[in-house]
C-alpha cells in the first residue's frame, strides 16, 4: 500500500484490485489510447491478515475462512492524505523529468 507505482498503456479499472470495480477508462470505452498511473492506496483485511502470517512463519492460512465474513473490510494508512499528496508529486516530478529536458532545479522552479 503506497509503496508501488503501477503505470499502463491499455488503461484502468479503477478499484478493480478490490472488488470495486467502476467503469473502466480504456481504449475501448473512450476511444483513444490511455496511459494509467495508479498507486493502490487500500488492501482488503484478509489479504493482509494472510500475507502478515506467511511472513511471520506460521501455517499457510485458509483464505476461504478468512474470506468468509459477508462486510468486507479494507485497510488503508492512517496518514494516507498526506502520503496520496507526496505520491501525486513523486509521480510528477517523475512524469515532468521524464518527458521535459529539465533539471530538478527548472522543474522546482516551474511548480512553485
């Protein structure tokens, strides 16, 4: 969570990651090509509940149990306004650097 930057040419599915999928923004659905940067920003409970245990050592658990409860519950971090901002600007700065025959410096200079 906030941690990977996931980019794509064939587009988005917002929420798609879990279980909340909304109107894809594709090729197809706008007729153009889309290039997508998303950053996941929740993960659902038992996924994480699951990977905190194979990392602790113990038994593989059993996802259909731990599935099992009808209200899915999601986890996202307590300060994620601040880490959604700092995320927007990592993105683009690196979009900026990327596409722009700038410095750090002159890229400073024009977002502030």
């Amino acid at each position: 969570v906030c941690c990977t930057v996931q980019f794509s040419d064939t587009g988005i599915i917002p929420g798609s990651g879990v279980g909340n999928h909304r109107s894809a923004l594709n090729l197809e659905t706008l007729g153009v090509p889309v290039l997508a940067v998303g950053v996941p920003t929740v993960v659902d409970a038992a996924t994480l509940a699951a990977d905190l245990l194979e990392e602790s050592g113990l038994p593989e658990p059993d996802m259909e149990t731990l599935r099992s409860r009808p209200e899915n519950l999601m986890v996202t971090p307590r300060d994620i306004d601040q880490q959604v901002r700092d995320l927007g600007k990592v993105i683009g700065y690196g979009i900026n650097w990327a596409l722009q025959d700038l410095e750090i410096e002159e890229i400073n200079a024009l977002l502030s």
